[in-house]
C-alpha cells in the first residue's frame, strides 16, 4: 500500500523487510512439507475444505491445532484465493475467538492467517474488525508467551493502523498505540523483532493519524518523543526498525501542525546525519523526513543550520534514482523559501546538479520537474534589485536548464521555465544582452520555434511568450501562434 502526498508518493511499510533484525518467516522446523496438498484445502467454490473446518471448530485440541496449521501453510505459500476461502467459509469469528492466551500453541499459526488477512482487502479487514480481532491483537502482543505470536500480532496492528482513517483512530482508542510506544520506549529490554515489529505498527497507524481523534496533540507528542529517542538510539542503520521509525516520523511531518513538536524533539541533526546514510532505505526515510519539515520555515532553517544543504547536494548527483527525487523535491522547497535561503542553496552548488537533472532525458518526469521548480524558484522568486542572484544563475547555465525543460510534457514545469526565460530576457537589467546571446547559442531559437508548435490547449500563453521572445527579443521573424 502506498500513499500520494501533493505529487509525491510515500511509500507504505514495506512488506519485504530486508533487514537484520527482520523476524524470521514461520516454518515447521526441518519438515520437508509437500506444497502439491494445498490444492486440497480449497474448494472448488472457493471455501476451505470442510474437513479442515470441522476440524477448527472441533473441540479436539490436536485437530484444531492441525487445522490452523494448515491454514497457516495456506497463506504462507501465498495462495491468491486463500483469503476469500477463508471469508467465503465464514470461520474468521472461530479464528479470533480461538486466539487466547490458554492454548499457546495456536497463537502462532492463527496469529500469522490474520496477519495476512489484515493486509489484504477492506472485506478482509472488516471482518477481522467485526470479529473483535483488535483485543485480541492487543492482549497477544502485550501478553504472549510465543515472541513470534507477539510479532503477529504488532504487525496486524499496524496493518489495521494503516488501512484508513477510522481504523487508525479505533486502533487508537481500543490501546493499540501505547503498547508498541512501550516497547520502543526499552528497546533495549526487547529483542530486534519485536522492536522492529513495534516501529511497523506506529509507523501504521501514524500514516492514518487524524487530528479529529480525541487526544491527538497527546498522541503526536508521545510518537515524536519516542520515534525520536528511537533514531538517537538505533545506530545500527541496517536496522528495519529504525527504517520504520523514519517512515513514522515522515508520516507525522506530513502534518503542519505536528511540525513544531518534530522540531522540539531534537531529532533534526540525527535525521540530516540519516541522509547520507550508507543504507538506502534508511536515507530515504531520512531524507522523505527532511522533505516534509522544509515545508516549515522554521524547520528549514534547523535543516540548514544542522548541515542538509551538504547531505542534499550529493543525493541529487547520486546514482539512486529515490535519492535524485527526493532531493529535488527538497531542494525545491528550499529555493522557494527565503532569499538566504536560496543564496544558500547556489552557493552550496546546487545549480549545475540541478541543471544536470533537468537536462537528463532519462530521468524521470517527477524529478526532472521538481529539479525545474527548484530553479525556477531561485529564478523567479526575487525582483529585479537581486541582480547578483540572477547574474548567478545565467553563469551557471539557468538558461539553458530551462530551455531544456521546455522539452517536458508536465505543464507546470514547462509555464515556469517559459516564465523563468521572460524574466532573464524581460526585465532591464545589466545582463540581459548577455543572456539573449547565451539563448541563441544553446540552440534556443530553434527550441522556440518548435514548442510554438506544441497543441496543448492548456500551453496558449507559454506559446505567445515563446512568440515575443523570438521576436522582440531574439529579432527573430514569428508569425503569432495559432490559437
């Protein structure tokens, strides 16, 4: 599950925990199992077996211990129908019901069915919603004997956590958060997967976290505080749970409102020390963290001050397409900020990496976009009287930046190049013969002529500016564009 914010998808937690401290997959020890048998356990209307139903609701203790084993090798082998035969057999209130602290030994096959029911389908959720699942969930994780039905049963907290909303707030409401805070809050007194197990389930239910849900101030204060004292404290970056504390904290920035207790934390140095992490995800996370708290002023600036300028610049020329675009996107907060800012964006080198991006045909349309709203906020953002910034960015190859992006099919980008073109030759201003010449040597009269061509309907202004250009400006003959 993924999610779009503004125009940049945040990635969900992930289901491929490639990680050291990743729990192990649940195997019968060394039995070599016979998978061929599995057609067996569905029929052909799409329901578990009778036999291994009856054998669920019996009251035969090995045979529903055999049953749920089944069941657990069903949906560990990935079958794509399992979870609807188990909707469609109606056993999920048995399933839950089952799951109690008296019998140990189910807890760990029942605990991994719902695990994978609860990150499945909205049908599937809510019926393990309905059938009262998130006590037991809760009841499990705190209380189990089983450290892998522990882990089953953070997990499917998170994956309820992250499903919507509403399920996020109920999860809230019934306990769910305060349990996995508890275990990253002694991390120390946990084992990795439980750690690790715990971050994915605050970092679930922070992805749904609404401002409606009663104590919400309280709830972002107590995340941030230990999310943060969590980073401070896992300084093994392979680690899947610091991955997954990251990805929480991103979420809670993503709200304006829980800025400012992100920024009291003191998390910000560790966060922009992240960013240049050897370990891919774990920049990622760092640097979808360092994205969101740009869009505060204030957060900017502690951004700056703890260095995130030197960890940005790099990531922008790295060979990790995420780290191009989630560099650029912050990279065009920054230059559309404040004017120190911005300066200190140019002078920390920015501009040709930018460029570099935006001239890249194979690159992708979201960085190539944010690199050009980037430059065009270090372009256009200033009046005239800033005649240093703009002397600047016309030495180090502005123009030619975006006469480039002109070549782009996203709209937006391409109206703030073409303005970002008018501004440098518009406006009266020492360099301007300067820039007309750097326009006709880049080729930009022939880039011109060819976008006036171009048929979007939405692109009748940017056509009639590439028009003046040409003519007035470039003293080039231009019949005014088709309307």
């Amino acid at each position: 599950m993924s999610t779009t914010t503004g125009d940049h998808v945040v990635p969900s937690i992930s289901q491929d925990h490639s990680t050291e401290n990743k729990p192990a997959q649940s195997k019968d020890g060394n039995v070599v199992f016979d998978e061929s048998v599995l057609e067996s356990y569905i029929t052909e209307d799409t329901q578990i077996a009778p036999d291994i139903v009856d054998a669920l609701r019996s009251n035969d203790q090995t045979a529903r211990l055999g049953a749920a084993t089944k069941l657990h090798r069903l949906v560990e082998k990935g079958e794509t129908t399992s979870a609807q035969a188990i909707i469609n057999s109606g056993i999920i209130p048995d399933i839950v019901a089952m799951i109690s602290l008296d019998d140990a030994e189910l807890q760990v096959p029942l605990g991994f069915v719902l695990a994978f029911l609860t990150a499945g389908s909205s049908q599937n959720v809510s019926a393990v919603v309905e059938a009262g699942a998130i006590a037991k969930f809760i009841h499990i994780a705190s209380s189990s004997p089983s450290g892998r039905a522990r882990n089953y049963a953070l997990r499917s907290l998170g994956n309820l956590g992250a499903c919507s909303q509403l399920l996020s707030d109920r999860v809230i409401q019934e306990g769910g958060l305060r349990l996995p805070l508890d275990i990253l809050g002694n991390p120390s007194k946990q084992k990795d997967s439980h750690n690790y197990w715990a971050a994915d389930a605050v970092a679930g239910i922070s992805h749904q976290l609404s401002p409606d849900v009663t104590g919400y101030e309280l709830h972002i204060r107590d995340i941030t505080t230990t999310l943060a004292k969590y980073i401070e404290y896992q300084r093994d970056e392979t680690a899947g749970s610091l991955e997954a504390c990251l990805l929480a904290l991103s979420y809670i920035s993503s709200n304006a409102s829980a800025i400012d207790t992100v920024l009291a934390s003191g998390i910000i140095p560790r966060v922009v020390q992240l960013c240049s992490s050897k370990r891919a995800s774990a920049r990622h996370s760092a640097l979808r963290c360092v994205g969101y708290i740009l869009y505060s002023n204030k957060g900017t600036k502690q951004l700056i001050k703890a260095g995130v300028l030197e960890a940005l610049r790099p990531c922008i020329g790295s060979d990790d397409a995420q780290d191009r675009r989630l560099a650029c996107w912050a990279a065009s907060s920054i230059a559309t900020n404040t004017l120190d800012q911005g300066k200190a964006l140019i002078k920390a080198g920015f501009i040709p990496v930018l460029i570099n991006v935006i001239s890249n045909s194979e690159e992708s349309t979201e960085t190539r976009v944010d690199a050009v709203w980037a430059l065009a906020g270090l372009t256009c953002n200033w009046r005239h009287y800033h005649q240093d910034v703009r002397e600047t960015l016309l030495e180090e190859n502005c123009l030619e930046g975006f006469l480039s992006a002109l070549k782009l099919k996203d709209h937006s980008a391409v109206a703030i190049s073409m303005k970002g073109i008018f501004r440098f030759v518009k406006t009266r201003w020492p360099g301007r013969p300067k820039a007309i010449e750097r326009i006709e040597a880049a080729g930009g009269v022939a880039t011109l002529r060819a976008f006036k061509l171009r048929p979007e309907a939405n692109l009748e202004l940017e056509r009639y500016m590439a028009h003046i250009i040409l003519k007035k400006h470039l003293k080039q003959v231009s019949l005014p564009p088709r309307v």
